[in-house]
C-alpha cells in the first residue's frame, strides 16, 4: 500500500542543533558551548522540587498547566487569557503556524535565524521571503518596506545566533507598521531574561497590539532544556485558539512544577545575569585578539564569531580539546566560516580561549 501524506511534509527536513546528543562518541567530559544555556545550570530548588514530587508522575498532568499560568500572570503583569503554556517554545511556534499560516499566507523572516521558523513556515506551504542582515538595526526601514500584507513576520530577539537586540522603538515601528497592513508579528523573546540590565522586551504590547505575539522559553533562562517548558503571550483572541489545538498533557507535571519554582523566584536568573555581563566581555576581549576570529558583538550569552578556518574541521579539532562549538553553516545567510559559542563559567570559558590560541 503507498502511504500518502501532504507534499510539505515529504519534502520536510529537520533542522540539526547544538548540544551533545547529536555528536558522534559524545561524552559527559566535553564542555557544550553549542547550547545557549545560563552559564549557572539548574537552580537546587528545581531539583528539590523534583526530588520531592517524583510520585506525580503516576498521574496526569493538568492539560492546562494553570498554577503555571497563574505564577505567570504576576510575572508577566498579563491576564490569564493572554497566556499559554507549551512543551518547550518549539511545540508553541509548530502549533502556531498550523493555526495561522496557509500556502497563501506571505511570511517574512530575518536570517540568519534560528532555523525551526523556516521549517515549521515550510509545513503550511507558505511564501516565504528572507531579509539577510546580520545588523537588523541598520535596515530598519528597509526591512519595513518589505512587510507583507495581511502575513506574518518572524523576528528573534536577541537575535539567534548573532546577539543583536533590537531597542522597544525599532520594534514597535514594526509593529506598528504591520498591524496596519494586518500582519501578526512574532517575536522570539526566549534570550530576552539573558541580556544584562535590558528594558527592550515588548511583551507588554500585546494588550495595546493585536497583531504581536511573544515566545518565550524557560529552558534558556533557568535551565531546564530536558524538561521542556516554554510559553507564548498574545491576543486573547490569539491564545484561545491555540488553546483549542493544543495537545493534552503536553507538558508534564514536573516541568510544571520546576517552572513555578523558578518563576517564583528570579534570584538564580540575576545571579546568570552578573555572569553573563563579565564573561562575555572576557570572551569577546581574548578572542577577537587572535588571528582569524573576528566576534559579532553580542547582547547576550553567546557569540557569533566569523573565522578564517572551516567551521566543520574547527569543531573536529576543538572536539579533541572536549570542547564542542556550534558549527553555524547550515544557519540561512551563514557558511562555513562561523561559528557560535556560549557564555559559560570563567573556568571553562578560560579553556576555550585556550584551545582557540592553538588553533593554526
């Protein structure tokens, strides 16, 4: 019998990401610079709490994650309805482009980005049209013009993988702009809680602007990549209807309980915070001095670093250090001469400049 399915999903490739899992022979000693964690890891109260609610697994999560939500009403500052809970920011984005986007919406995406917007664009058969620039900033007005009527723009910001933040100004002139032309704006704001002393987030607006809508993750901020455990702010009107497709007990119940723990207490994300504001500044000072490794300067807590030396043979040799880079060739507007590292501890940050001063 020959199985048939949409052509979208016949000609659907997954995108390949950081992390260790996917690296040939990977162990526990290599230090991961490829995934954009906080450089503290987890907080003791998530393992506290999971140690301490283990025997919740025998029963079903709540499908609506509410003590979640309410925790982050009072953290966001918006109501309930504006709200959702996903499996990871990834689950979020899938679900929202099922419910919104079809082969006639046009779509507009800055790159190079992170690349699961173009992959889940591409599964509702979308036009899709791309705005290269690795300083948005500059091309403000440019990028405006090219806004599409009655479609939909996908910005990340800070920007990933080159830690450009754009200001609430630029943002809102986007925003703006597009609502005239009734074009949902979504906005990546999932290392938005990891840029040091920054007001530049618009998760706010979405009470004022019906066309904007805010992912967020929990994993970056707090940690808690395995756990999987994101949310998404919008229109009321937005929210029910992701609500509506969601799939049930999609977030477990002790990612709902880590989540409530770290929301209830941001010590752990400011403490990331001093962290990330010296160690960048120590990484972006040592590396941009040694030949072939220019750094793209950065809000965050990574670096895009364009480099003279292939990105493949770079990561295989940094592999024998057990340090593991992102290789950046396979980002959109990118080649084979990025690179992406992560801020991480003074000690392993310490070592990486290390092995990049031997690189020849």
């Amino acid at each position: 019998m020959k199985i048939r399915t949409k052509s979208s999903i016949r000609r659907h490739i997954p995108v390949i990401h950081g992390g260790k899992i996917p690296v040939k022979n990977s162990d526990h000693n290599i230090i991961d610079f490829s995934s954009n964690i906080t450089p503290l890891g987890i907080p003791n109260s998530v393992k506290l709490i999971i140690k301490k609610n283990l025997d919740k697994i025998q029963f079903y999560p709540d499908p609506k994650s509410e003590n979640v939500i309410s925790s982050l009403e009072k953290y966001t500052h918006l109501s309930k309805s504006n709200i959702i809970v996903g499996n990871g920011a990834i689950e979020i984005l899938y679900n929202f482009c099922f419910a919104f986007l079809s082969k006639t919406t046009k779509v507009l995406i800055h790159v190079p980005t992170f690349q699961e917007y173009e992959t889940a664009v591409k599964l509702s058969n979308c036009k899709i049209s791309y705005f290269k620039s690795l300083n948005l900033s500059t091309n403000i007005d440019s990028f405006i013009s090219q806004i599409p009527k009655s479609g939909c723009i996908f910005l990340c910001n800070p920007n990933n993988p080159t830690g450009e933040l754009l200001s609430k100004k630029e943002l809102l002139s986007i925003i703006i702009v597009a609502k005239k032309l009734k074009t949902i704006v979504f906005i990546d704001e999932c290392f938005i809680e990891l840029v040091p002393k920054s007001n530049e987030s618009v998760i706010s607006y979405v009470k004022k602007y019906d066309n904007l809508f805010i992912l967020r993750s929990l994993t970056k901020s707090f940690g808690l990549p395995g756990l999987r455990i994101g949310y998404a702010c919008g229109s009321k009107e937005i929210i029910k209807i992701l609500q509506k497709i969601k799939i049930p007990w999609s977030v477990n119940s002790l990612a709902q309980d880590a989540a409530n723990a770290v929301i209830k207490n941001t010590s752990h994300l400011k403490k990331s915070n001093i962290i990330i504001k010296k160690e960048l500044k120590y990484l972006e000072d040592n590396i941009s001095i040694l030949n072939g490794f220019e750094c793209i300067s950065s809000s965050t807590n990574f670096i895009l670093i364009k480099t003279k030396y292939d990105s493949t043979k770079l990561q295989t040799k940094l592999l024998k250090n057990k340090i593991l880079i992102r290789d950046c060739k396979n980002f959109r507007g990118l080649d084979n001469h990025y690179i992406r590292i992560a801020v991480k501890s003074h000690k392993d940050n310490v070592k990486l400049v290390k092995a990049l001063e031997k690189i020849k």
